[in-house]
C-alpha cells in the first residue's frame, strides 16, 4: 500500500488483483466445456472477495510475500465459491453475486461437478505453501461442511436456541474468516499467540457478519446484493431473527408463525417487537470482541484490520 | 507380507485394515449428523478398496512407510468414494457397493454434502506427507472431475469416437490408478524414472479396467456387482461397447437403436456382431501395455503388482 491511497484505493486493489488471478485458473478451456464454463462462469461473478482481503491485509500486517498471499487468497475465495455454488443447489436459491446460481442456469450435476472442481482449484492454488497452511485450511473446509449439515437440521427445527445457532454459524462462517486473517499472518511468520488472537478477530467478525447476512436478508437491497431476499424464509432456516423472536415471546411468536408466510409480515414483526433492535446490538458487540482480539497486537500491524471490520460492519450490499 | 502368505491373503490384510482405519476416520458423530451419518454409512459401504490396495502393493515394492501408505491409502479411497457419491446424483444410480446410493437412501442435498466432507477428509488423510503428494494428489482430482465433465457431455453425442472414449476415461479412472501406483513409489524413494513407469502401469491397468467397468455394465452380474445394471443405457451413455459397435457397423448400429432400448436386446447385439469379443482384446491389450510399464522395474518389485494386474483382469465382479 502505497502512503498516498486510501484504503478504500487499497482494497480495490486487492479486489481487481484478485479478479485478475481468479480469471487465469481455467486455461484449459479446451478441455471439457461441461466443466470448465460454469467454474469461468462462478469466478467471473459479482464477489465481493472479502475473504482474500482479510488474507492480504492480514498478511500485510506481517509484511508476508505478496505471491504467497495471492495463492492463499485464491484458494479461500475458491473454496467460498464452492461453497455457495454446492449451498444454493440445498438451499435452492436461485440468484448469487447478481446473476442466477449455476443449477439455476444449467442444471444439478453441472453444479455439483463445478464446485468440485472449485474445490479442487482451491487445493491446487495451495502448492508450494506450508503443509500447516494446506493442514488448517482443510480443517476449517470440514468445519464449513459440518456447519452446512447443522444449518440444513436445523430447519424446521424450532427448538434451537442462540448458543446451537452461534455453534453452526461459528462452523459454517466464524471459523473461515478467522482461518483467512490467522493463516494471512501466520504466511508473514507471526507467533502462534498472535496467530491466536488474530484467529479470534476473524472469528467474531465472522459472527458478525453472519449475523448481519440474516439481517440483511430481510433488511436488506435486493438489487444491491445480487441475490433474491427471504428464501430463508421459504427454506424455515432457523435465522437469528426467528431465533431472537423467539426468546423474546415465544407465544406470540408461534402465534405469528401460525398466521403467515409473507416476507413482509415477518419484516414488520421484528421491527415492532425489538427483534432488530436486539439483532442489530448482537452484531455491535461480536465486532467489539472481534476488536478485543486485535488489541494484543501493535498498532501499525492492527490499523488495516480495524478499518477492515469497519466495512464489514457497515456494509449496505 | 510374511514369506507364507498367500498373495489373496494379503490383500484381505490391506482391504481389512483399510476398513479398519475408514471406519475411525468420523470420530465426531456428535457433531452434525446429517452430515457424517451418510459419510459413515460411505466407507462401511462393500467398496473392494482396489485402489488403496495398488497404493500398498507399490510402496511395499519400495519399501516405503506403512503409516505412508495408510494415509495415502485413506485418501485415494475417500477420493474415490466423493466422486462415486456425486457421480451417483449426476447419472442417477440407485445402487452403489450393495446398498442404495446416499442421494436415494436420503436426499440431493444430503449426498451433495456427504460428498463434500469425504472428498475434505481425503485431503486431510494427506496431512504429514509430502507437497509433491498433496500436488499429485489433486491434479489428478482436477483430472477426475473434467473426465466427468467429459462423460456428461458425450451422453447423447453419437459421434463420439475411440479417441474420444479413451481420453475421457483416461482422465476419468486411469490417471486415477496411475497416480495410486505412482505415489505409492513415491513415497518409498523411487526414482522419477521409475515413478513414470509404475505410473503408466497403474495408466493402462486403469484404461483396462475401465472398459471392462463397461463390460460388465452389460456382461457383469447384478447381485455381485452390488449395484444396478444397464444404467449406461438409461443414461445414453457412449460406453466403449456403442463405440465399437458403431465402429464396426454404423448402419446396423443406427437402426438396432431406432428399435429399441432394451437391455437384453443390447445384450444380444454386441455378443452377435463381434462387439464383445473386440472390447474382451482391447482389454488384454491394455493390461499389456501395463506390464510393459512395469518390465523397466525389477523382478522382486513388480511380482506383486503383476498378480495386482491379473486380479483386476480377471475379476468377475
């Protein structure tokens, strides 16, 4: 980062380098077609790459080697990437990063086949790093995988209560976050208790992220965030708003939910029964742990990632 | 293996301790269970474990560690199982190793997932081993996958040729076993002219076994197979006995297809046009040019790989 950008500029840069790198990982184009256009197809989306961002930024703070922050930074974006495209097939949903999910576009075994090979990129865009790096990267991929088959049990399931919620979220998003911004620093050589801490500020910012994706999912822009909103209302996801309403009156809440299906009943009842109010508080305070994890580190390595949940925080899209 | 055990007795001790170490591979069925109760009832599937078991016999050819050949042994088999649960959705096979498939036991969504954690655990049994192993690894995962991808799109596309046929299942399944054999050497210090050469053995071992996959798809038996038959004709797939069929024929072929669609009138076409018996050569040319590979090595290294060869070409399953 040059003295004279912004880290708005900086982020930017990041994000086009990445896009970059992203559109060179399918060379092989005249190999299967069936294979390869979806995957061209996914990369070349509207992602925000938040994740290579924490990776860079965290590295950064470590002065880590650009190229070995750009391996990394691929490979957790393909992962993400594999990620939704396998998410929207269960889930159903039918738009992602502004253009319809690839099932909706082709059909399931395109899909299936495409975030495998996602996948498999995303190992591949690993060589050359630490066997530690290609150890823990795998490990927080099976905690994604078992937060996805608690958050698919946890549908229609109206007994889960905050901490069940926290543990699936904490698997399916918490712990990638705090994988990208641990492994960015570890690539820059920091100590195994900065490691530690900086594990921990990607993780709470992660609650804290996926708690305001539940938020903006109702409360959110449908065009700005490139996805159809309330399917987790079509799919009975238990959200940590439902989860919320809940605690707050559950009779009313089953009473409610007896009543309507409608996405914008649901909206007017957690404004009027300070279910947002409490969402939008539960946001507030993981990023103030998240920061709490930062503060053991210096000021000059901690000022990028602190700007970083800044944006996270505040993110309209 | 002890001087008095017999080669089959051998075999049986790798599949049983392959079985043995699968079955300890998902600890945490506390954790979610929809998504490590399909991945259990995967690896207690009747799989024959063909490709740890090539994995073993050529790292023992070198002498290479046994907890090397373990890990790599787990990982090729879950490689192996991620991509038949996945491929079991994409071509909607209802029966895999003696039991229904996940995605019929349960659900897409559930095998989708089942899939995904397997193919994370196959990359995690690589944990401690070499770089180049992990590289091998899943540039042969990549080749797998654009193999399938090559499948789907030869369904329904008749002007598939042999070439054709055999680079899809060249990626498909060849590579896949060339690459078993190759690491196995690897791992106990074989040279990188030996590796080239246990690696086309596994190669054209791997071809042979293909086409006789496809063999017995028609020719096989049901009940010791364990799973359905007569799915490639369902699926319109280009099996390499259409191919040959069309090669030697293409009029008859094209008419014999207006009429019908019935497994045994296939059956009866390939025995009466000389279809049969030209895939029956082709296979035992292939296992030819497997030796080949394997007459560079010496004679105490490749005994057991040869009776390895003669195991699959004659394997009636």
């Amino acid at each position: 980062m040059s003295a004279t950008s912004t880290f708005e500029e900086h982020i930017q840069f990041i994000q086009s380098q990445t896009d970059k790198a992203l559109s060179k990982i399918t060379p092989k184009l005249n190999s299967s077609k069936y294979f390869y256009n979806p995957i061209h197809y996914v990369v070349k989306g509207r992602g925000k790459r938040l994740r290579p961002v924490l990776v860079h930024l965290s590295g950064q703070a470590y002065d880590a080697q650009p190229d070995d922050l750009m391996k990394l930074g691929i490979a957790v974006e393909l992962l993400h990437n594999f990620s939704l495209v396998h998410d929207d097939i269960m889930d159903n949903d039918s738009m992602r990063h502004g253009q319809p999910s690839v099932h909706y576009k082709w059909d399931i075994p395109t899909a299936i086949l495409a975030g495998d090979g996602l996948f498999t990129l995303a190992q591949l865009s690993l060589v050359g790093l630490d066997n530690y790096i290609f150890q823990r990267f795998n490990e927080v991929a099976l905690e994604v995988c078992e937060g996805q088959g608690m958050d698919k049990e946890f549908e229609n399931d109206h007994s889960i209560d905050m901490d069940g919620y926290i543990q699936m979220i904490g698997k399916k998003t918490a712990c990638f976050l705090g994988m990208c911004s641990e492994l960015g620093a570890v690539l820059g050589g920091a100590s195994e208790e900065e490691a530690v801490n900086i594990y921990k500020f990607g993780y709470f910012l992660g609650l804290a992220f996926q708690i305001k994706d539940d938020y903006l999912e109702i409360f959110g822009n449908e065009e700005s965030m490139g996805k159809s909103l309330g399917s987790d209302i079509d799919e009975n996801k238990q959200t940590i708003l439902a989860i919320v309403a809940r605690k707050i009156n559950v009779k009313d809440w089953d009473n409610f939910l007896k009543k309507t299906r409608k996405f914008e009943d649901y909206k007017n009842y957690y404004e009027s029964n300070g279910v947002k109010k409490e969402v939008e508080n539960l946001i507030e305070s993981n990023v103030e742990k998240a920061l709490t994890g930062l503060s053991m580190l210096s000021d000059d390595r901690s000022v990028q990632l602190n700007k970083y949940a800044n944006l996270i925080l505040n993110r309209e899209f």
